[in-house]
C-alpha cells in the first residue's frame, strides 16, 4: 500500500493556490489578447451605425420622413456612404428624438420616451438563485433594448463574477480598480463615495454603467460585521436600504434602472431587492431548476419578511417569471413550461427567451444579439431570435409603461 500512495505522490507539484493563480493569470493575459484582437486599436467596444430604415422603425417614423428631415437639413446629419445610403449612429437616433419632441404635439411622448413629472424612477431586478438561468443575457438585452427605444438606462452589475461587465466590453480583473464597483457607494466606512463617480458612459448612447468585480464581495463579508457592532435604530444601519438610497441620489439622469443580481440571496441581492421597483425572476425549464426556483423563493420570502418587519418597503409594481433558453420543440421543456404558466398563470411573461446559436455565437466577441449586424448569420435564424427577444423585452417595456400609468 505504501508503494502505491508513493506512485500517486508528484513531489514538485506547485500548492493548489499557486496553480489556480497561475491558471488565472494566464487566463487574464489571454482574454486581454483576445480584447485586443476583436476591438482595435484602441481595445473598446463601440455600436455599429444603423441603417436609415432602421434608424426610422426605432424613432416611429417613416423611412421617407427621415430623408425629408436629412434634405431641409434638420436634426443631425446621416452618413452617406455607397449609392447614396444614409447611416444614423444611435446618438443620431437619440438627437432625432429630442428634435421630433421638442416639436410639441399629440406625438412628442412618443419620440422622448423619457420619464414625465410624477413618474418613479423604475428599478428592474433581475434574479434568481441559479447559475446558467440566463439571467446575465437577459439583463443586457433588456438594457440594450430599453436604449435602443430612447429611455435613459443605468445597467448596474450586482454580481462579482462580472459577466454584465465582460459583455460591455471590461475586463474587471484589468480595467477596475478599488471603489470602480457599487461597493464603493454602499460600504460601511470612510472610502464610500458617490455613485456618481463610479458610472461609466458606454458605447451605447443613452445606457450608463456601474460595472462589477470581486470587490463587491465584500459587503457580504462586511454587512455581518457592521451588523454585529452597529448602533440600533440608526437610519443609516439598514443595510437592506443602502443600494435604494445610493440610486437615489442619481434618480434624476434616469428613467430605468436594471440591476443584474448575484446567483445566491445574500446581501447584495436583499439590498437589491429592497431597491427594486419591479422583479423578473429566470427560469430555465428543466425540473432541477423549477425545483431550484421553489428553495429560491421560500428563502426570498423568509428574508424579506423579515426586511418588512424591520421597517422596509416591499411594493413590486410587477413581478414576473420569464423562461430562458427555451427550445419549443423539446417536450418535456414545453411541458415544464406549460407548468409553470398553470401555476403562476399571467405572472409568467408570454414571451419566452429562445434559446439561439445566434446569440451563442454574438457571445463569442462578447456582443449581444442587439449590437451585431444581421448579415452576420443565417437571417432565419437571426430573425426568430431577433423577434423572441424584442417580444420578452416589449412584453416588459409595456408592464413599465402601464406602471407609469401610459398604458390602460
């Protein structure tokens, strides 16, 4: 026997911490390259230009209409590229807007969408407590989409893995530093600043971002500690409220915040919860996971219970489930699907989150399905998952509007 444990024994075998620092470095270089490769030479992700029938669906006009505007010279300018075509960048699109709405009339709320006197601030967020749910994909997309029909949108990336990040175009390990996540305006002691300071402008005209890393593990490891030692009573000692207060203070820049949560209820995701206005919950249906959803929920339920006796407020304007990667033609997935919809009825979204190689693939150069051009990929395929997600973030678009009483 000794024999044998010696023969598994390799005895120049660096320490497990070392190797998975090694691999991690390694790994971090290689991404980098990678960043380096798809978006140069300066390394940043920037949004393709529009097309003149595109750019004239997204504002609610005709295409016609826009070359009018182009040839009396009003609003900004397009590109003109081969055979005459006119090109609209997003801000070109967002400008239009402005100056369509600054027209007065019955169609001015149609063209700036913005948030009116006596509207809240919306604040979406999106969980759940397994990984793999779509839950990052679904958070950028319906930001993207929210943009791209001109709300003004703050993106925040609740979760330490920082997958939301990664699909703007950071890279946390690299690109942030100390106080670059929301932990900066939400930790206990003297480095808290303000969230002003720690948004970040993207690519996408009209979207702002609050980008994550491991940082932000560290309120679940402080918010114990300040608990322990806090003084009762004090306003500022409800950690539940610290992530609504801290968006507060930037309310008037935005008419929808959406927060992509951690997958696990800890601190980060009760203070997100607390902050929300409205809650989309993910589910891929597969059994695991609606069984994995059932331990998710009574566990929310306890924990805020508890948050609502301590004096917080818990009043959802909607709260909906939304199946992600779904394939229609798997059985038992449209069965699981179908239970769901018998059991939570209109409080499943109608519209599912397909499941695609089109995003797949977007995903590949760290794009969402809403930044690559169609002539990318074989347009059916494009086209069905095109539609699905513009469905699943109308389908929500409309639940923010009637909050704001738009809508009957």
């Amino acid at each position: 026997m000794q024999e044998l444990r010696g023969a598994k024994t390799v005895p120049n075998e660096e320490p497990a911490d070392k190797q998975i620092a090694a691999d991690a470095e390694l790994l971090s270089a290689q991404l980098a390259a990678l960043r380096g490769r798809l978006f140069p030479p300066t390394a940043q992700k920037t949004l393709r230009s529009f097309s003149s029938g595109e750019a004239a669906k997204l504002i609610g006009v005709t295409d016609g209409y826009l070359r009018q505007l182009s040839i009396s010279g009003e609003g900004p300018s397009p590109e003109i590229g081969a055979g005459g075509r006119r090109s609209y960048t997003l801000a070109d699109v967002n400008a239009l807007r402005r100056h369509l709405g600054a027209q007065g009339g019955v169609k001015a709320k149609q063209y700036l969408k913005w948030r009116q006197p006596g509207e809240h601030l919306q604040v979406i967020a999106v969980t759940n407590f397994k990984g793999g749910s779509g839950k990052t994909t679904t958070t950028a997309h319906l930001a993207q989409h929210l943009a791209l029909q001109g709300y003004r949108v703050l993106a925040i990336d609740l979760d330490p893995q920082a997958s939301l990040s990664a699909l703007y175009g950071y890279q946390p390990e690299l690109d942030l530093t100390g106080n670059d996540t929301l932990y900066g305006a939400i930790r206990y002691d003297a480095e808290r600043v303000p969230l002003a300071s720690i948004i970040r402008e993207t690519y996408f005209d009209g979207l702002s971002l609050v980008p994550g890393n491991l940082e932000l593990q560290e309120f679940e490891h402080t918010t114990p500690q300040h608990l322990a030692g806090r003084e009762r009573g004090k306003a500022d000692d409800l950690f539940f409220a610290r992530v609504q207060q801290t968006i507060a203070t930037v309310e008037a820049d935005y008419d929808v915040v959406v927060i992509d949560c951690p997958p696990q209820l800890g601190y980060l995701t009760l203070g997100a919860l607390c902050a929300a206005t409205s809650v989309i919950v993910t589910v891929h249906p597969q059994m695991l996971d609606v069984a994995s959803m059932s331990q998710f929920l009574f566990m929310t339920s306890d924990l805020l219970s508890v948050v609502r006796e301590a004096g917080g407020t818990l009043n959802f304007d909607f709260l909906r489930y939304l199946v992600t990667r779904y394939e229609p033609n798997d059985g038992p997935q449209t069965q699981i699907a179908g239970f769901l919809r018998t059991q939570f009825g209109s409080r499943v979204l109608t519209a599912a989150m397909l499941k695609s190689t089109a995003i797949s693939d977007a995903g590949l150069t760290k794009q969402t399905l809403y930044e690559v051009g169609r002539e990318n990929f074989h347009r059916g395929t494009y086209d069905r998952a095109y539609e699905a997600l513009t469905a699943v973030n109308s389908e929500i678009e409309d639940l923010m509007l009637r909050s704001w009483g738009r809508i009957a």
